[in-house]
C-alpha cells in the first residue's frame, strides 16, 4: 500500500474547522481567542487560539468518525518504520512512564541503563517496577557516561533471568549512542522487549549520516521527543511499537492511565506537520543541518581554550557506539570557567542561551532550525566569551567522583523509600541513610541520587560542591541541600 505523506490529518482538520465557521460550546472556554484576555491574545497571537479546539469532539467528530488522529498516527509510523505510533502531549516523560508500564508490573524487574531521565526513575516510582541497574560505559577522563554495551545487558539477564525487558537510553543529550542492534538481539534472544528512550533522537530516521534508530534496529518499543530535535511544539512527543512482544492494545490501555482527556491539538498538529515535514523533505533538510554543524565544530575548534567533543572523544573501544553531531559538546577546561559561568555569560551579555551545562562543557543544539546567520551569532558569542573568560573568577571547583564511587547501591525499591516514613536530615549526616528523593542535576537530568539508594559521602560532596559552582537542581525537597530527606531510621 502506498502511502500519501504530503497529508497532515490533523493539520487538514484545523483548516476544516475554521473553513466551515464551528461554533463550540464546549471546552476550551476562550473559545478561538474571543474569550481571551487581549492582553494575552497580544503576546501569543490569535494563531494560538484558533488552534486550540477540542480534539474529539472538535478536530473530529464525538465519535472520531474521521480517524483524524488515527490516521496522521499511522503517517507517523510508517514514517518511522514501526508498526503503530501512539502521539503524547505530555513530553516523553510520559511516553517512556507508558513504555515502562506495558513491560513491566509491580514487583516485576526491568533492566535500566543507570543513565536513565529522572522521568524513568519517576515510572519506576509509580509502578513499583524493580530496577536492575546496567552499567554505563564510563568515560573517567571525561567524567561522562556512554549507553551501556550489549555485554552489559547479557551479564543483568544472566544474573536477573526473570527480568521481563529492557530499556536503554540512546542516543544521549551528549549524543552519545548504543549498539542498539547487539542490545535488541540481547533481549530477543530471550523474547524479552527493548525500550528504547530516544527523547534526542526524533531526527535520527531521516538521514542516512546519523546513528541508527530504534525502530530500524529492532527495538520494541521507542519513545522520541519531537520537540527536542524536531519541530514539534514543547510537549510533543511519540511512542513507537514494532514486532508481536507488546500488544498494542496493552500499550494503548497502559498510556491511557497516564494521559490527559484534553490533549492539545497544537500539539497533535505541531507532530504531524513534523512528519510531513521530514518524509517530503528530510533527508535535504538533515543533510543541510549536518554540513552546518559540521562547519560550527570546525570553527569552534579553533578558539583557543574550547575543545568540541567529537567522534573520536566519544566513540571506540569501552566508550559509545555511534555519535550524532548535532549536540556540539564543547569542553571548556582549557579556558578555566565551568559550563555553568560560561551559560550564564552567554545568556547576560550575549542572548545566547546554551542547552546543556556542568562542571566542564557546555552544549549547543544545532538543528535543522540553523542557518549560518544563527550559528554565525553563536561563533561570534563563543570567541567573545573565550576573550572574556581570563577576567571571570576561577571556575569553582565541582568534586567529582570517580565512576565507582558515583554508584550507590540501591537496597530499596524506590516506589518503597519514596512513599515510606521519611525525616530530614542534615547533608553532613546523611551518608549511610537510604534516600527517600531524588536528586538530580538538570540538565541533563539523570539523577546522581534515587530513592532507594544508600547515600554516600562522595555523591553528597559531588551534589554540595555542584550546587555552590551553580549546578541547578530542580527536584530535592531542600533545594539549598542543608538537608537530605531519608527513610525514616527504623524503616531504613
Ligand atoms: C533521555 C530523556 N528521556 C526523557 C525525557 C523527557 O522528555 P520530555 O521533556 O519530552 O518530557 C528527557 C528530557 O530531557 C530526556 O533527556
């Protein structure tokens, strides 16, 4: 059957709605921008409103007789090669919490990269999922972690044969990515599904240059951001399924759970227009951002003091699999100031915002949204900051662990020591007590501490430390870190 990728079913709806003047009476109250303040209306602008229909009942009629969604889903999945695609409004962080759920119950184990979002750690805690964890590949020079090797997953199912899947992130916000293959095979060899969180990979289809996705390379089930490296709007995300290990309808009624009742149609058209945009024209419009950023890594090389990561820093023997260029890691050690001065720097005196930022880089997300007038600005930004760099103060020094001492052991399930009696306790008496939150430097968001783990003096040093430098955490209940909230003594 062939298939027509210059439709956008949700996209065609809109302009329907609008051609044929429907009149709501329902949900939402603004109703196409009338209802709005003008004030607000000045801001976002009518195109917002007018968007914003209710999308069963709306978009489509109350018994979606049109299969609007349906249809730009099934757009999406043959776009992608998987068997049925499922759209999120609600970020990957809640696609990779439905993926969790279709794989694994209460009780049940499911073997996780230990570089997991704190938006799989937030699953594990909802579900009562029992984690096995799986090592990362660490980088020590560079304090980095790659995705976990296949070896890796054969030794957790070895040890946890009753483990019922697995679920590996790739590719990384650093870029950074697995041999998704070997990983796959690992899995079905024992008929056991492999998530894949590629969150930063929603581009990876549609060039030939980029590492291989998820779909292409067997995995089950696979979670993308659109709004990350795509063109969707924020919160718009999919989940791909492929192959007979996970029941579609089980994964459709497991998200279900999760989801709201009044998804936004923006969102819906922000994923559609992607796909339509990338199946028409994407291997042109990749190819454009890769020669680009290709030209930026070059450049930025160039600067005294700034070293961009690239694949021979990430990639071989012990380290990561595949690289995608896009993210430019840019390693600032050699300039003196931490990826924390040298964001807010940026951001002051420049109006450039950085993506990711720790003790030592900074990344800059170069998309297919570039031109060289943007990266030109970037370039430009980034000698000035070099020029600037001598006059700001030391960067703060960030201790950081060596890859064994940043492992904790987990000795509870972190749905039991988050929902358990729990105290707070002073920073510097926490060490030995089980946490009972997490604690996660953002970005990029993996978190050095999970409930449930055993805390221990180098991780509190490492987050202390972290947080005087400027690290920014966003989840722990004191969010000066005067103190750490644990299990209650006797429950620990
Ligand atoms: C690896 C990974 N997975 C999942 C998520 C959650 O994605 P979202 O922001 O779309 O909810 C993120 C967000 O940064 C991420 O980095």
């Amino acid at each position: 059957m062939t298939v027509d990728h210059s439709c956008a079913p949700v996209l065609e709806a809109l302009v329907a709605y609008r051609r044929e003047g429907r009149l709501s009476f329902t949900p939402p109250g603004h109703k196409q921008a009338r209802g709005a303040d003008p004030a607000v209306r000045e801001v976002l602008g009518d195109a917002v409103f007018l968007g914003d229909v209710l999308a069963t009942g709306g978009l489509d009629d109350r018994l979606t007789r049109d299969r609007v969604l349906q249809r730009a889903q099934e757009l999406m999945a043959d776009a992608v090669h998987a068997d049925h695609t499922f759209f999120s409004t609600c970020g990957s962080s809640l696609s990779v919490k439905a993926a969790m759920l279709a794989v694994a119950g209460p009780h049940e184990k499911l073997l996780i990269g230990r570089d997991a979002h704190k938006s799989v750690v937030a699953g594990l805690i909802l579900s009562g999922i029992e984690p096995v964890w799986v090592e990362p590949r660490w980088d020590a020079e560079r304090h980095l972690a790659h995705p976990p090797s296949a070896e890796e997953f054969e030794r957790a199912f070895t040890e946890h044969p009753d483990a019922k899947g697995a679920l590996i992130t790739s590719p990384t916000p650093y870029g950074a990515s697995a041999d998704l293959r070997a990983v796959a095979e690992v899995c079905h060899r024992r008929s056991a599904p492999l998530i894949v969180d590629e969150a930063w990979g929603a581009h990876l289809p549609f060039h030939p240059d980029l590492p291989s996705w998820a779909m292409d390379a067997g995995a089950d089930i696979c979670v993308t951001s659109i709004h990350k490296m795509g063109s969707g709007l924020e919160q718009g995300s999919v989940f791909h399924l492929r192959g007979d290990l996970v029941p579609p309808e089980l994964l459709g009624m497991r998200a279900d759970l999760l989801g709201t009742t009044s998804p936004s149609a923006l969102i819906f058209a922000g994923l559609d227009g992607w796909r339509r945009q990338m199946a028409l024209r994407g291997r042109e419009i990749m190819g454009g951002a890769l020669d680009l950023v290709a030209e930026v890594r070059s450049a930025v090389e160039e600067i005294d003091g700034m070293h961009v990561n690239d694949r021979d820093d990430f990639c071989g023997p012990g380290l990561a699999h595949g690289f995608d260029p896009l993210p430019v890691v840019i390693d600032l050690d050699g300039l003196g100031v931490s990826g924390y001065q040298a964001a807010d720097w940026l951001r002051e005196h420049r109006g450039i915002v950085a993506h990711l930022t720790d003790h030592r880089r900074i990344g800059a997300q170069v998309t297919h949204g570039d031109d060289r007038e943007t990266t030109g600005e970037l370039l430009s930004a980034l000698k000035d900051l070099a020029r600037a760099a001598p006059d700001l103060d030391a960067a703060p020094r960030v201790e950081v662990p060596s890859p064994s001492e940043l492992r904790m052991p987990q000795v509870m399930l972190p749905r039991d020591a988050f929902f358990g009696r729990a105290e707070a306790v002073p920073l510097d008496r926490a060490a030995g007590r089980v946490s009972a939150e997490m604690i996660t430097p953002y970005p990029p968001g993996i978190p050095a501490v999970l409930p449930g783990e055993r805390l221990t003096e180098p991780v509190l040093r490492y987050l202390r430390s972290g947080l005087e430098a400027g690290m920014f955490l966003p989840d722990p209940s004191d969010p000066s870190l005067d103190t750490v909230r644990v299990v209650a003594e006797d429950d620990g």
